[in-house]
C-alpha cells in the first residue's frame, strides 16, 4: 500500500508507557518497544515510571521534559502495593487476575502526576498525539482520556488485551493459578472509569479479537485491532539451524514459558510422550515455574529422560541462540493473550504449534504453522500428537512452514512495521474520515497491513477528526 507524499510534518506524540523497560520481558519489553519504534517514525517523549529510569537510562536515553524521556515517581504508593499483591498470590507466577487489579489501584496516582506535569503542554497544544501504550489490560481506568479530549487533542489507548475466558474443562487448572478474581472479573466494567476512557478515546486499539469482542457497541467505531506484539531483528535477526535434524536425529520441539499450568508443558509433555519413546522427537523445556517437580516426576515415571532437556530459565537475549537449534515451536497454552514467543519463533524460522484460542491463533496462518483446535485436555492432548506426528513425518513441511513463518513476519510484525501501522491509525484520526485504517476482524489478510518502510511519507493533511460518538448504551 502506497501512501501518497506530504509535507506534512512527523507527527508530535506523548508517549505514556507507565511500564517501558528495555531489560524487562512481557508488559515492560512491549512498552518500551512499542516506545522506541515510534520515536524512529515520529517526534515522541515516553513518560513512565521511575522503576524504569536506569534501564533507560543504559539504552542510551536522555531525560528531561525536552529530550528523550520523563519517569514519574509513584514508588510510595506503588512499592507497598506491589509487596502485598506477591503476599496474597502467595509467591510469585500466579494469580495474574489479583495482581493486575491491584496494579489497576495504583494506575490512577501515576495518571494523575502524568497530567499534572504535562496537562498544561497538552492544553497548549504541543503535542498532536497523546497515546497510552501500557497498562495492556483493558481493566485499567483512565482519567486522561476525558481531559485530552476537552483539550482537543486525540486519545490513543492500547493494544489492549486480556480478559480471555478460560475454557471449558480446564477449572482445576484455573485454581491451581489462584484465578480467584477471573471469576468475577467482570465487575471492573461497573468502575467509573471503563466508561469514561471508552467515551472519550480517539482510538482504542484492541490486542485480539477477544478483547474487541468485548467492548460495547457504542464505541466500536473507534475500535482499532492490532496486535501487540512484535519482534526486534537485531534480537531475533538469525535463522534456523537445519542441521539440527540431519543424519536422521529426531525433530526438535521447543517450549518456552513459565511452567505454570495454564501455560499446558505438562500436556505437551504427554502429547508427545510416544515420540519421544520412538527417537522421533526431542522435547526443549526453556523456563521455570512451580511446575518443574511434577514435568520432572513425569519424566523420570515414563522413561523420557534422554528425549527431554529441562533447560531453566533462560535470558531473554539468549532465546534466539536456543531457539534456532530447534525445529518446531509447540505452545499449548490455553490462556495466552498474546503470544510474544510465537512471533519470536516464527522470525527464525520456527512454524509454531498452538492451542487454537486466544492470542497465539491469531498470529498463525496455515502455512506458517498448525493451530490444534481447542477442547477438554484430552481432545487438546490427542491433537498436539497429530500434529507433531505429522510434523516428524513430514520434515519438507516443516522447512516451507519455517520459511513462510519468517516470512510473515519480516513482512508484519517487526517494531518498525507496528509503528507504521499506529501511525496510519494516527492518520485516521487526523484525517477525520468514517473509514477505520483497516476493517475490523481482518488480520489475517496480511494485503490490509502492508506497511511502507520506516520513514515513508504519512497521508495529505486533512481536518481534525471529529469528536468521538456519545455512547448510546453501557455493556
């Protein structure tokens, strides 16, 4: 897609990150990604918290209000938060559900300062974009949005993502995370602030189809999707070691994530049990959780001790050095919003096996990997051994899909290709055209996000876009 040439000046955004950290994985490596790409393609200041500053600080950022970046310091309320919520989850790597509506508690403090130091330069009109990247969780309230708007400069939240139903069958597993809050989750929509930032967003982009699913009718058509994630070539810009598999050696599967039981390495373990009793594959178990005890019992009961390689934890700018000795990517996860290590995957070449729900099933096509449909724990173990019976039966398989794999996403899902696809969505807003940047439900068709290089000219000038609808109903 072609954008046509303006003079128009880089767009001048405030980035509001509250968790941006370069050294981080999950939430705080998407801030900051989605962060440091922007500021390639636009003028930017990344505002966010001061847990972050040495991190920034060694990537080689400048802080003040005129350069690179401001961090807001709310450790007084936040520190004590933080140390109750690993108190009450019991530790750490479980209830995800307690622990962001605790976060979502302290939010409010760090908006509130945010405003304070930057309300007068945004009602000044210095900036022609305020975009919230982080929190993720569309739980998280936001005083900003209504204040931007009185301000006449456009709101941008997200990706959000999250709020994924568990599904059927998997309840014990939903306890064993402490999901105790899951089960009522959804009182957060009663909070005054789920209205009043889905009111007065400009955009709101919308991380999975679950989550725009879930927002109400009268705000839809400001509802963007997009993807969160993406990856960095200069962390994942190697490929795929094929002579992993030569002189007849089994297929190599990862796993890499938390072993925690939504996260399913003990399914996986027991979908490919049998392949691995015949040498057709070799299991790569990369990180730790409270799951290691039972993978290990597991392991040592059945005999699978010289397909299985427990690895730990491994740093996140190792992932790459382990990941392209391996051939396959099998995730079964049945509750993952995003997916991050999909993509990481797939750009060295991995094809990616997944539970077909939530995150991960929208980044997989046919041709770059095989999404397992979804059921109870038998139906979900039984079709990941399909699936990787046939992959070890089918090696050229396995090669094309990696191929296609990188493919889509040196085509899609770099940094540099997510920030040109949220400056079309900036675009829009400035446009002030009816037409969303790409219709909704149609990720899939890469031919709607064909991005232009980094540094491609944006859309001609047009007038503001008008004020976002007044809702008309609340879900």
């Amino acid at each position: 897609m072609t954008a046509e040439p303006s003079t128009r000046p880089r767009p001048r955004v405030l980035v509001i990150a509250e968790a941006a950290n370069p050294e981080w994985v999950s939430v705080p490596l998407v801030g900051w990604s989605m962060a440091h790409a922007l500021s390639q393609a636009a003028d930017t200041h990344l505002v966010t918290q001061v847990r972050n500053r040495p991190a920034l600080l060694r990537a080689g950022l400048e802080e003040s209000p005129d350069a690179d970046f401001t961090a807001i310091d709310t450790e007084w309320i936040a520190g004590p938060l933080h140390r109750f919520s690993r108190l009450i989850r019991g530790g750490k790597g479980k209830g995800w559900t307690t622990a962001t509506a605790i976060a979502s508690l302290v939010y409010p403090f760090f908006e509130r300062a945010v405003w304070k130091q930057f309300g007068p330069a945004i009602k000044a009109g210095q900036y022609d974009i305020v975009h919230r990247v982080t929190p993720l969780s569309p739980t998280a309230p936001s005083s900003l949005a209504r204040k931007c708007r009185k301000a006449g400069v456009p709101f941008v939240v997200g990706p959000l993502n999250g709020g994924v139903p568990w599904p059927e069958g998997y309840g014990d597993r939903r306890r064993r995370e402490k999901e105790w809050l899951s089960y009522i989750r959804g009182v957060y929509k009663l909070l005054p602030g789920y209205r009043s930032l889905r009111k007065h967003a400009a955009a709101i982009l919308c991380a999975s189809q679950a989550t725009l699913e879930q927002m109400p009718a009268w705000c839809r058509d400001r509802c963007v999707y997009l993807p969160e994630n993406a990856i960095d070539p200069a962390r994942f810009g190697k490929t795929r070691n094929r002579q992993a598999r030569a002189n007849g050696q089994p297929l190599r599967a990862a796993f890499l994530g938390r072993l925690v039981p939504y996260k399913g390495a003990d399914l996986l373990l027991d979908a490919a049990a049998p392949l691995i009793q015949s040498n057709q594959l070799h299991l790569e178990i990369y990180g730790e959780g409270p799951q290691r005890p039972d993978l290990e019992a597991k392991i040592a009961e059945h005999n699978l001790a010289h397909g299985v390689t427990l690895h730990g934890w491994v740093d996140h700018k190792d992932v790459q050095d382990h990941l392209r000795g391996c051939d396959i990517l099998a995730l079964p996860s049945v509750r993952e919003f995003g997916g991050g290590v999909v993509l990481e995957a797939m750009a060295l070449g991995l094809p990616a096996v997944v539970a077909d729900y939530a995150g991960p099933t929208e980044l997989v096509t046919p041709a770059t990997g095989v999404a397992v449909p979804m059921g109870p724990p038998d139906t979900l173990r039984a079709g990941f051994r399909a699936a990787l019976t046939e992959l070890c039966d089918e090696p050229a398989r396995v090669d094309a899909m990696g191929q296609a794999a990188r493919a889509r996403v040196d085509r899609l899902f770099t940094w540099a290709a997510k920030a040109q696809q949220v400056l079309r969505v900036y675009d829009w807003l400035r446009a002030g055209t009816p037409d969303k940047p790409w219709p909704d439900h149609t990720w899939p068709d890469d031919a709607l996000l064909q991005v232009n290089p980094p540094g491609a000219p944006h859309a001609p000038d047009a007038p503001p876009r008008p004020a976002p609808t007044e809702p008309v109903a609340v879900n």
